[in-house]
C-alpha cells in the first residue's frame, strides 16, 4: 500500500492522504472508507460507523482531526487514524474489499497466540520475514543474534533501575557515539533513511555494523552486570566504556583492511516490495 516517496498510499489506483504526526503516519478515515466500500457518500457511510462502536463498545474516539489538503487546494480539518485505529475501522467495514485485511488480522492474531506459546515460532517467522525482504541468511544469522544481544542488554538496563522508553534511547545513543561516533538518529541521516519513516536503523547496517553494535552492547552488559550500576547516571559511564570498546576494536578493524566500517548503504528498497497483504 505505501509508495516509495512517502507522500500518498495509494490502493487500487486510488490515493489515501495522510500526515506525519507524533511520530507516525495518520491516515483520512474518509479515504479509507471510500477505497474499501466504493460508496459515493463515504463521510455518511463513517458517520454511521462511528455512532454504532460508539453505541456497541463505547468506544473512546479511536481517530483524531488533522488538516489534510482537499481538492479544492485548501486544508480542512479531517478524521484520521494512525495505522492501529486503521485496522480497528476496517473490522468494522461489512465490504468485499475488507476482508482480505481482516483474514490477514485474523491470521496474524493467531500467530501470535502461537508464538506466546511457542517463542521459537518468533524466530522462525523473522526468519522468514527477512528472507522475504531480500535478505541473505549470512546477515539474518547476524541479525537475529543482535536482536538476542539487545534484549540481554535491555533486560539489565531493567534490573538496574532503568525502564524508560526515553532513557533507554539515551544509552542507546551512548554506546553508539563510542562505536560509531554518530547518534543513531546522526547514523540514519547518515545513511539517508528518511526521518518520516518506521525502517530500523539496524535492518540498513552491513554485516560488520552489525557485529561492532552486538560488541558494544555486549560488552555494556558484561559491564553492567559485573558492576550492577543503578540508574541512568551510573549506566551511562557503562554505556560509554561499552562502546568504547567496540569503537576501538572499529577503529584497529578499519586500519587493517583499509577503508571504513561505517558505510551509507541501506536496505529500504527490501522494505517496499511486500505489502502487509498476501
């Protein structure tokens, strides 16, 4: 559904507005409806949907309104919903064209039931997931080493009395200066991923990337745990050794084979091939 600029979702040859807010897209309610039920009064058609959840869930508003630009040039304010409150309107869409999307919901909500039950399942389906998107298994070993190596790192950050989305973020970009010399937010413009965008930072690294960001987190841990710091301070000094020593293991790397570990290549073009629909 979503093109490679960025700037419209197109489905079946028909444009979805949407709009960068709060860091995410948000989607015209109206747009969605009109694309999925063809009716020719698309804001009645979403007016009675909203009066019935409000009616059977009482449902607090799922949508905001946000200008969007309308045909006649202007902006107006519009419904719109983030990607989320899309799903939820479109299970409450009775129309042949949704239910594609909701057997799709449906199969993923099943999947994750399994993959509580059975986290090797997780695993498998990443497997997968990036072998779709182009990926070779020489990296996706790589890639799903890191993601075990973030998860140990984050686990300690936890114990250690860190919990904040925000705080991790901040000893994240530690580890990262010392590494690389470059923030994560510095790495991605670096690498030209745009900033309106969900693609992860970590899906665009090389295979040496990779390896120098699972050392350094690696060693924060072992830090961390010989030490037990407690709280952002004191796991910030051990965020900054960690990635020292992956900063200068980069840097004895880089003098042995001649040219630099950080490198502008990325992966979006594997992010835009597959729709959230098969």
């Amino acid at each position: 559904m979503e093109n490679n600029q960025n700037k419209l979702i197109v489905f079946e040859s028909k444009n979805i507005r949407r709009v960068w807010n709060e860091d995410e897209w948000y989607y015209s309610v109206v747009d969605i409806v009109e694309v999925l039920t063809n009716s020719p009064t698309p804001r009645q058609y979403w007016g009675k949907i909203k009066d019935r959840e409000f009616i059977k869930l009482e449902l607090s508003p799922i949508w905001v309104q946000l200008k969007l630009p309308s045909k006649d040039g202007k902006k107006y304010k519009t419904d719109c919903v983030n990607t989320q409150g899309a799903f939820r309107i479109i299970q409450s869409i009775s129309s042949p064209k949704a239910e594609p999307f909701k057997r799709w919901l449906a199969k993923v909500g099943y999947e994750r039931v399994e993959e509580i039950e059975n986290p090797e399942l997780a695993q498998e389906r990443m497997k997968d997931i990036y072998e779709q998107k182009g990926y070779n298994k020489d990296w996706i070993d790589k890639r799903l080493r890191e993601i075990a190596v973030r998860q140990n790192l984050t686990d300690e950050w936890k114990k250690s009395g860190v919990k904040e989305h925000r705080d991790f973020a901040i000893l994240t970009a530690e580890i990262s200066k010392a590494t690389f010399g470059m923030t994560p937010q510095e790495y991605k413009d670096y690498k030209n991923i745009p900033v309106k965008s969900k693609a992860n930072l970590r899906d665009n690294m090389t295979d040496l990337e990779l390896i120098f960001t699972m050392l350094g987190e690696r060693v924060t841990t072992e830090i961390s745990e010989n030490e037990n710091p407690e709280g952002i301070f004191e796991n910030k000094k051990v965020a900054q050794r960690g990635g020292k020593v992956a900063g200068d293991a980069r840097n004895n790397t880089e003098k042995e084979i001649g040219r630099s570990i950080i490198s502008e290549e990325n992966n979006l073009p594997f992010n835009t091939k597959k729709t959230f629909i098969e």
